[in-house]
C-alpha cells in the first residue's frame, strides 16, 4: 500500500514539475520587451514588445470572433499594423493556432461598442456597463467562423489561447474575471455569442 501511494506521489510530481516550470518560463518572458519566443506559441511579430512599465495601462481582456474564413487573420493584422488604430485589435489568432501581434502595446485599436449592454443576460453588467471599453481592454481577434458564424474555434486555436491568455494576464496584470467576450459586454449579432465559450474557457482555467 504505501508503495502504491509513493508511486501515485511521484506520478502527480512528474505531472506537476513540468507544469510549474512552464509557468516560470511564461511568468519570465511575459514582462520582456521585443519579439520573444514565447513557448507553446507561434507568434509573428508585426510589432514588438517594448518596455511593460509603458505599455498602456490594460485592465481588461475582450475576445472576438470575426466571420473570416480561414486565412484571414494575417490579413487582417496586415491591415491593423498599417492602420492600427482602426477597428479590429491588437492581437489575432488563427485558424491553425498563429497568433499575430499586430500594434504596438501604446496604442489603442478601434474594438467594442462602448460597452452598452446592460440586460444582465450573459453576466451582471453592473461592473461592465460603459466600463469595460476599448481604453482599458485589448482586444483577441479569433478568424474562422464562415461561413457558419457559431462555429466555434478550432482545437490549435484553443491551445494557443490556453497560453495568449496567461501571458496577456501576466504582463499587464489582468485579473482572470477580467475577461471578457465580446456578446457579454456589447449587444451583437443575435446568431451567435461572439467570444463566449473562449472567455468562459479562460476563466476556467487556473491561474
């Protein structure tokens, strides 16, 4: 028996160490400035990291989900790192999992709708009511939901968000209940719930 138990330790330590250690590694790279390989993502540098201390100050996280086909998030941060501060977002993922880093971290892209939505229907809109809006929230563009709009994201596009998500929260000190869908904090398109289930997952997931 206690064999048995020593062996289940051991086991739950092996599953652990790795854990912890990757979570060492984001904490480290997280609060660094350029173009990091940062691990467990494919990550394409349209614009670097600078220094955190002057990043602007984002208190929250709005995930949205664009109709593009697949393809189409490189084409959309093309656009945004042009234009950044057009509507779209500072950080696209697509459908195979590469995350574009699309504006510098000083600037605020054009993305939500001044947070209006106040019918408590997703979540209590009291903390999120004209509150949760573009000047304090960066935005994740998902690409890939077309032509079916409730499609949901794909398992690459899952697995990297498991890490973005960490990495966004560690470097700008984002609180997990500040994570945010798009459909929660804005009235949207009534076929679907923009970023729901990638918000909802995120706030699952331990810190």
């Amino acid at each position: 028996m206690i064999s048995r138990l020593f062996a289940v330790v051991l086991a739950a330590l092996a599953l652990i160490a790795p854990a912890a250690a990757m979570d060492a590694d984001l904490a480290k790279v997280a609060r660094v400035s350029g173009t990091p390989d940062i691990p467990g993502l494919k990550i394409v540098w349209l614009a670097p990291w600078g220094d955190v201390a002057e990043a602007h100050a984002w208190r929250n996280i709005i995930v949205h989900q664009t109709e593009g086909p697949a393809g189409s998030a490189r084409g959309g941060a093309l656009e945004q790192s042009k234009n950044p501060t057009r509507r779209g977002v500072t950080v696209w993922v697509e459908t195979d999992g590469t995350v574009y880093w699309a504006v510098a971290e000083t600037l605020v892209p054009t993305h939500g709708d001044g947070a209006n939505r106040n019918d408590n229907k997703y979540i209590d809109n009291r903390a999120t009511y004209r509150q949760v809006v573009r000047d304090n929230s960066i935005g994740v563009e998902f690409a890939g939901n077309y032509p079916d709009v409730a499609a949901g994201p794909t398992e690459a596009q899952v697995a990297s968000w498991r890490i973005l998500v960490r990495v966004l929260r560690t470097r700008y000190d984002i609180p997990l209940d500040h994570v945010y869908a798009h459909n929660w904090i804005d009235y949207k398109d009534a076929r679907y719930c923009e970023g729901c289930w990638l918000a909802t997952l995120a706030r699952t997931w331990a810190e």
